[in-house]
C-alpha cells in the first residue's frame, strides 16, 4: 500500500470537494440518499479530515462542534477498495488528538449497526439502544478525551 498520510482539510478545498464525492457514494448512494441543505449548512463550521494516498482521497471524516467542550464525529468513510486496511482507524485517531489540542473533551457519533464494532475497538462507549437514522439503525457511542 502506498504511504497514507491523514490531513486536517479546510472546507470548501479540492480535497474537501473529493471528500463530498467519498461521502456521496460510500454513505448516501447506496441508501438513495442525497445530502440535506440542512446538514450542508453546518459544514462550515466543521473540521475535516481526510487520509490521502498517491493524491487521492481514500477516506474522509468530518467533527461537528456541538458547545465547548463535545464533537459530534460524522460522515466517517473509506474507499470500498481500502477498508479494513487500517485506514479508519488512523483517521478517527488523527481526528480525536486535532479534537483534544482545540480543548474538546468528549466526541459522540452516531454508528451505523454494522460498524457499531469499529468503534469498540478504538474505545468508543456503546450508549442506549439502537434507533432509526437515515433508514438504517444506529447506536448512540461516546469517548472522552484525555
Ligand atoms: C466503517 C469504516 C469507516 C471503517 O474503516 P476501515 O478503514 O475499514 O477500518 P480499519 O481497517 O481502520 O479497522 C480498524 C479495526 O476495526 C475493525 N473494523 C473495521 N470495520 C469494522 C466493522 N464494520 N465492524 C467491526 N469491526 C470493524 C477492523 O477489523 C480493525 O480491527 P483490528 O484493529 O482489531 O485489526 C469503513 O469500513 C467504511 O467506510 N465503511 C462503510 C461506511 C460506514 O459504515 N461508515 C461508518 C458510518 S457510522
């Protein structure tokens, strides 16, 4: 595998833009989804990351500021052909210290079920049962920062 390298990206950047497509077709496309105005309003204020590799975007997350002290980590996604090489893993690491050095002290995500194990192993705290979000069940998770 070609050396991967996971950068904070700004919005609105040709990387943020190859992020916006990743998302699209690992996380909306196959449910016949298309993004909210809602949702895209909030972008801005957001902080991105994306994991590069050759100049490509293979994978991308997104930290929604909820008040002072919590993110909401979003959009989590991975090029079909490069999960479970370790990718995800070095994004949500890189994104939780990015978290931590801007003051943040605890992040909370919505898991898809099926990616609910994901997030067990890097620490994530299973909260409440599972609901419903865009057609699929979730999991409320939770982890707080050193
Ligand atoms: C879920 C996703 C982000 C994980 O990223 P990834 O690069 O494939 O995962 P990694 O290779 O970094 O995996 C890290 C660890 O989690 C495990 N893991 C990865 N995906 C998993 C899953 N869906 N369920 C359970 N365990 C999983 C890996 O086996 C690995 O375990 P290890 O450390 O014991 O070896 C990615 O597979 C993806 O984009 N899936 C489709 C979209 C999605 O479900 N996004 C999350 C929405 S909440």
């Amino acid at each position: 595998m070609d050396q991967l390298s996971i950068r904070e990206i700004l919005f609105d950047s040709s990387e943020y833009k190859e992020a916006l497509k990743l998302r699209y077709q690992v996380l909306r496309a196959p449910l016949g989804l298309e993004f909210s105005a809602e949702e895209m309003a909030k972008e801005p204020v957001c902080l991105h990351f994306a994991a590069l590799q050759a100049g490509q975007v293979v994978g991308c997350l997104l930290l929604m500021p909820l008040d002072s002290s919590r993110v909401k980590m979003r959009q989590v996604a991975v090029s079909p052909t490069l999960q479970r090489a370790g990718v995800g893993k070095a994004l949500v690491i890189s994104a939780e210290t990015a978290a931590q050095q801007r003051g943040f002290r605890e992040i909370v995500l919505h898991a898809r079920d099926t990616a609910v194990g994901f997030y067990d192993r890097l620490g994530y705290e299973r909260v409440g049962e599972l609901f419903l979000e865009n057609t699929i069940p979730h999991l409320l998770m939770r982890k707080s920062l050193p």
